[in-house]
C-alpha cells in the first residue's frame, strides 16, 4: 500500500527535490499545512522567518541574486503576498529566479467576492503582473507537474520570478506519495552560424569596437574578457554587469571613462544587456554607429533592434564569435584605456563625501566581498566578480538593501557581505535586526545618516528652489536602536574611521551597525557622471 502525503508536503518535496535548501517567510493560517511540512523536512530546508513579508522577499532575492540559483520564501495571500510585491518587482527587473509560494482562501470560494480573510479580486492575475510565471495547485495530485513547470519557466532562457499559490483546504488534502518531476529548462537556442559570420564581418572592419555587458552575461565573464583581449575593445558595465570582467582587468572601463571613448565608437556589442547606458542614460549615439546584441531574449531584438541579433546564450555565443574572430590581432591599447580611468577618476573625485567612504569600505572588504550600494557606486566602487555587488536592477527601490544583504549572507555563510543605506531606505527594514540576531546573519549594515531622503532633498533644492515636501526626516539614535536590538553598534565621523570600524566588524563574525552622520544636504550629486551631457562636436 502506497504511503500518502498531503499537498505541502509534496510541495516540500518538490522544493528539496530542486535543491532549494532554504525558505524564507512568515507563517499564517492559510499556510499551516504547509508550514508544518517544512517543520517536518527540517533537516533538508532551512526556515528563515522574517518580521516583514517585504524582507522575506528582498531576502530571497538576495540569495538568487547572489548564486543564480532559486531563492524561495512564503507569505499567506492577499495582504502577505502585496507585501512582498516590491521584492518580486525587483526580480522581474532584474532577472532573479525568487519563487514566491502562498496560499489562497478556500478553492470553491476563490472568484466569489464573499470577502474571505486575506481574499484578493484575483491573486493569480496579480501574481502573473509581476513574475515570469505564477500557477495554482488545485488539487493534490496536481503538486508536482505544477512545482516542476514553474520551476522549468523560472530558470529557462532568461531567468525571472514564479510564484505557486495553494487553496487553504488544498494544502492539507492527501493523496499517493509518487515520483515528483523534476523542471526542465528548455535547450539554449542554437547559435545561428551565418548571423555569427555577420558579427564578425561588422567587427573586423570596425577600428573602435565596445562591449557593453549587462547581468545576462554573469556566467560569460572569460569568454568576454577573451573577446576584449583579442580585439583590443574596451568593456564596460552599468549596475548588473559589474564585476563581470574584473574591474582591473586592463581592458576594463569605467562607464564615466567610457562615455569618453564612446564618441569614437563605431561598432557596439551587447553582451546579455539592454543597452540601458547608451540609450538610456547618455542619449548620445555616434554617427554611423553598428549595433550587435547577443542575448538569450528573442524579444530583446524587438524592443531595440540592432544591426545583427544573435539570439543566444551570451557564454555560447560570445564563444562563437571568439572562434570566427580566431586568428585576427590588433594594436594594444590597454594604455589608453588606463589613462581613460584615471582621467575619469579625477573628475568624478568631486563627487564627496561618497567617494571617500567608498574608497575607505573598498580597502577593507576583502576582493571576494559582496557589497551593495546606491548610486554612486556604480561607477566609484570596484568589483571584482560576477554576482558581488547586489542591486537592484532598475527598479532602484527604497529599502531593499539591508533586507537583500541578509540573504545574501545566507547563501554565502563565509564570505563577508556590507550593506549600505541611507537612513531613509533603512528605516523600511530596521525590523529585520531582529532576524539577523535570531539567526546569526553576520552582515555588517552601515547607515549614512543625513536625516533625509537625500537624492529627493537635494533634487528639491535644486530644481524647487528649496520647497521642500517630504524629504527631510527625524531618526532615532541608530546606535542605540542597534544594542537594543542585541547588535554590536558604532558611529563614526570619517572615511578613516570608518575603515578601521569596518576592518573591527569583519574580524567580529556577528551582525554589525555602524553609523556614519552626514550634514543634511551636503553630498555631491553623482548624476553629471550617470546622466552626461550630450558630446558636441
């Protein structure tokens, strides 16, 4: 006679079954079942509860983003799932496989409009808004073809977030234990040969190639950095694309060097990126310029169609234009683009105090460090390897650092992981130092306090003439906020303080709060740098 299990412990199965070693989330009556089935399969699935639903989510990205590999959590409906819906948001933005699974009121009252506790219109439709593919288990039999396709979507071609959502009563039905199936993502398409042999036609005639790589391009590092050797092109990278080719990698360009060398380029190669910095950001094309893209999204090709679309995955087909280019050689030019970098360093040294704090963390986090950061970062912080500098895509949503960063702790236990947040975005996740210290997630959380939400602020300033609406904040003494929490807790005053607290926070191995007071409206705006004026001839 065949052993019988109910629906969540089928899902729990299906989870483990998929090498999801942990969840995070909050428990609730919808999702009792479910919650028990985890309680049950202890030794297999880490449990990280949170004490916000928006930071179960923002932690399961941190952990997708930061290994590629699924991050799951689980909140009840309605309420629970809104709740983590700016987390979902930023997966979709930014191409992370988060697996969101919820409940739902009672099957046979679903689109009855009877106001069940936590009932939305039709959850499923708002689930399908922000993920790459959300379903429901209808019935316990249904488990594992359902687990097994979302997971299959989630982690095909170009990754994205799913979501499973489960009746109340589903949950607990029973039903035969059977061999769950296992998602299968689909094949990589095939690299076109004749649309290589184009690329590299266009290529072989170009004097002033540059390869641009976004976060689709985070498993195509060598093949890239290869493909910059040999044709002597600098590579370049926004937010996603960091660390892809090391930031001292001598053919590496600092975006601000690289809208320099931008007015001469002739030939444009996307590699895994929608090209968001040149035609999003510097609003500026050379003339006569060619664009290649390689991306595994058909559908890019259609949203800004190049000259030659190779639809492909970037490793594969960044290799395959490697071996039509094979034998060709051109000058080295690894000087100039040194020269660029410094040239860019200088002028975007004004951009202070933020400079020098980034300087001071960059000396005391280890190379293999994951970091996270806003806005000036992008260009003033160097990075190393692909996945290291967690953003958050173009969302660029308040709040979502401190949270993120403890799940990427999670999933990187031995590597050191700093966040950092203005007091703004902070103070949306302070509840989360509750969870730090209940699971021991070591992340060393700084907080640059400028009693503000400062890019708001200094926007108003600028452009309002001071009318300022909403932007100016009281805070409470972070220090003291962070002992009362049970965390170890500093203020200081300077870049150089600063790196001797963050060098004493790394050999602590426990969560850390440091502070660093900044007078209201005194930082320089980086967005000359990330928003240039346009060249002129």
């Amino acid at each position: 006679m065949s052993r019988k299990e109910t629906t969540g412990q089928a899902m729990t199965r299906s989870l483990v079954a998929h090498g999801i070693d942990t969840v995070f989330g909050i428990p609730g009556a919808h999702m009792y079942d479910f919650n028990d089935a985890l309680y049950g399969a202890g030794d297999k699935i880490r449990f990280i509860h949170t004490r916000h639903e928006q930071g179960a989510g923002y932690m399961a990205y941190g952990y997708a983003k930061s290994t590629g590999q699924i991050g799951a959590y689980t909140v009840v409906p309605g309420p629970g799932v809104l709740n983590s819906g700016a987390a979902l948001c930023t997966a979709y933005g930014a191409n992370a496989p988060v697996l969101c699974i919820t409940g739902n009121i009672m099957s046979h009252l679903i689109g009855q409009g009877r106001g069940q506790l936590h009932e939305l219109p039709d959850q499923l439709a708002t689930m399908r808004g922000i993920t790459k593919t959300a379903e429901r288990i209808n019935h316990q039999s249904e488990t594992g073809p359902v687990m097994a396709e979302v997971v299959a979507k989630m982690l095909s071609g170009r990754q994205g977030p799913g979501a499973v959502e489960t009746p109340w009563d589903v949950f607990g039905q029973s039903g035969p234990e059977i061999d769950l199936p296992i998602g299968m993502t689909a094949s990589h398409p095939a690299v076109n040969p004749d649309e290589i042999a184009a690329a590299a036609a266009l290529i072989s005639g170009a004097r002033n190639p540059m390869i641009m790589v976004g976060g689709g391009a985070v498993d195509a590092g060598a093949e890239i950095a290869a493909l910059a050797e040999l044709l002597q092109s600098p590579v370049t990278s926004h937010r996603s694309g960091k660390g892809i080719v090391a930031d001292d990698h001598p053919n590496y360009l600092n975006f601000v060097a690289a809208y320099e060398y931008w007015k001469n380029t002739d030939v444009l190669i996307g590699v895994g990126s929608r090209l968001e910095l040149q035609f999003m950001r510097w609003k500026w094309l050379p003339k006569h310029l060619k664009v290649i893209r390689i991306d595994i999204d058909p559908t890019e090709m259609v949203r800004l169609k190049p000259n030659i679309g190779v639809v492909a995955d970037a490793k594969a087909g960044t290799q395959a234009l490697l071996d039509a280019l094979a034998g060709s050689s051109r000058t080295d030019r690894t000087r100039e683009f040194a020269e660029l970098n410094k040239q860019a360093r200088s002028r975007f040294s004004a951009v202070q105090p933020q400079l020098a704090y980034l300087d001071a963390i960059r000396e005391a986090l280890p190379r293999d460090g994951f970091f996270q950061m806003g806005f000036t970062a992008r260009f003033a912080f160097p990075v190393y390897a692909p996945r290291q500098y967690v953003t958050c895509g173009y969302q660029d949503n308040l709040g979502f650092g401190f949270n993120t960063a403890l799940g990427v702790k999670i999933a990187n236990p031995d590597k050191a992981v700093v966040s950092v947040s203005g007091d703004g975005g902070f103070m949306f996740g302070v509840q989360e130092l509750a969870t730090a210290v209940q699971h021991k997630i070591n992340v060393i959380a700084i907080v640059f306090n400028n009693s503000a939400y400062g890019n708001v602020l200094r926007d108003q300033k600028q452009a309002y003439k001071g009318r300022y609406l909403g932007s100016e904040l009281t805070n409470p003494d972070f220090v003291a906020l962070g002992e009362s929490f049970g965390i170890r807790a500093f203020k200081v005053t300077s870049p150089g303080e600063l790196k001797d607290a963050l060098e004493k926070a790394l050999s602590l191995d426990e969560p850390v709060l440091i502070e660093v007071p900044i007078e209201k409206g005194s930082e320089a705006s980086p967005w000359p740098f990330i928003h240039p004026a346009p060249h002129t001839e």
